[in-house]
C-alpha cells in the first residue's frame, strides 16, 4: 500500500468504523473495483481494435485456438 500499512492495521482500521459506515466502506470499493475493471476491458477491447485494424490480430475457429494452444505448451 502506498501509505504502508500492513494488512492487518487496515482490518484493525475498518474494525473500528460503526456498520454503517463498514456497510458503505464495502460499497465504495465493489464500486471502485468494478469501475477497474471495465477500464480493464475497455483497453483490452481497444487493443484488439487496435490488432485488427493493424492486422496483427490472430483468427480462426476454435479448432484453430486450440492447436494454437496445444503447440505453445509443447514448446
């Protein structure tokens, strides 16, 4: 954490905090980690936009995938 403190001294933090204010702890960083992640796919979506304008996205069936897979296990 950028202000170092250890896992537990945040437990012991929040432990102190009423239910209510716990409650909206908890709803603030499902919030937070929801709006991480669909940044996540967001650049994720627009990096395969990205390959296949470039045309360096791979394509195929699933067939295709997974002989793709299979070879670069056994490498």
């Amino acid at each position: 954490m950028s202000n170092n403190l250890n896992f537990q001294a945040v437990i012991d933090c929040v432990e102190e905090l009423s239910e209510e204010e716990q409650d909206m702890l908890f709803e603030l960083i499902k919030k937070r980690r929801i709006e991480k992640r669909r940044a996540e796919i967001a650049l994720n979506a627009t990096n395969t936009l990205n390959a296949l304008k470039l045309g360096t996205a791979k394509r195929g069936t699933v067939a295709d995938l997974k002989a793709d897979l299979l070879d670069d296990n056994e490498e």
